[in-house]
C-alpha cells in the first residue's frame, strides 16, 4: 500500500524533476560545445555547426569558386551547411530523445 492515500511522494517527484532538469542542461550545455561537420559537393563546401545548430565555420575550396556561377557556390554552401544541421539534429536526438522521454510522463511539462 502507497504511504498517503496512494499519493505519490511530491518529495521525491520533485528531486526527480530536479535531477532530470539538470542532465537536460548538461546535456544542452555539451550539444552547444560539440562540433558536427556537413559537406558539399564532393567536400568542395564544409560546414561546421555545434550540435545546438550555430554555424561555427565554413571551408570554401578554391576550386569551387567560379565568378561566372556564384549560384552554384551558394547552393553548395546551403548543402552543405543543411547537411551539418541535419546532422547536428541527429546529435540533439542522441543526447535530448531519452532525457525528453523521462520528462514526458511527468504531469505539467510540456513535452
């Protein structure tokens, strides 16, 4: 029999909401410094975004530089950074899917 008239302990949910508030914001904090890398083009165009998605830094091989077709180089450049952040969202499923799912059962948050 549960202790309280079958009434959870609000105690110990609350520690559990703690402890899991704080592995969501170490997990958020190591997906903001982890660098992912996407490319273009055969590796012509290289994007670097964090796992949050903030684009950290883009390689431009010369030989993808052509003046008569900057439409190209802008393609390859949203490739290849669409193909960091796809794999930067990868990253968030990886370190935020199963910490999302412990928190959905508890009443009131909103996932």
């Amino acid at each position: 029999m549960i202790p309280g008239g079958g009434q959870p302990n609000m105690q110990q949910l609350l520690k559990q909401a703690q402890k899991m508030q704080e592995d969501l914001a170490a997990a958020q904090q190591e997906l903001a410094e982890t660098e992912v890398e996407g490319s273009a083009g055969g590796g012509l165009v290289k994007a670097t975004v964090t796992g949050a998605g903030e684009l950290r830094g883009l390689v431009i091989d010369p030989k993808a530089v052509d003046p008569e077709d900057t439409e190209t180089l802008a393609d390859l450049v949203v490739a290849a950074v669409h193909n960091a952040n796809a794999s930067a969202q990868e990253l968030q499923q990886q370190k935020l899917g199963p910490l999302a799912q412990g928190l959905g059962g508890m009443p009131g948050l909103p996932f």
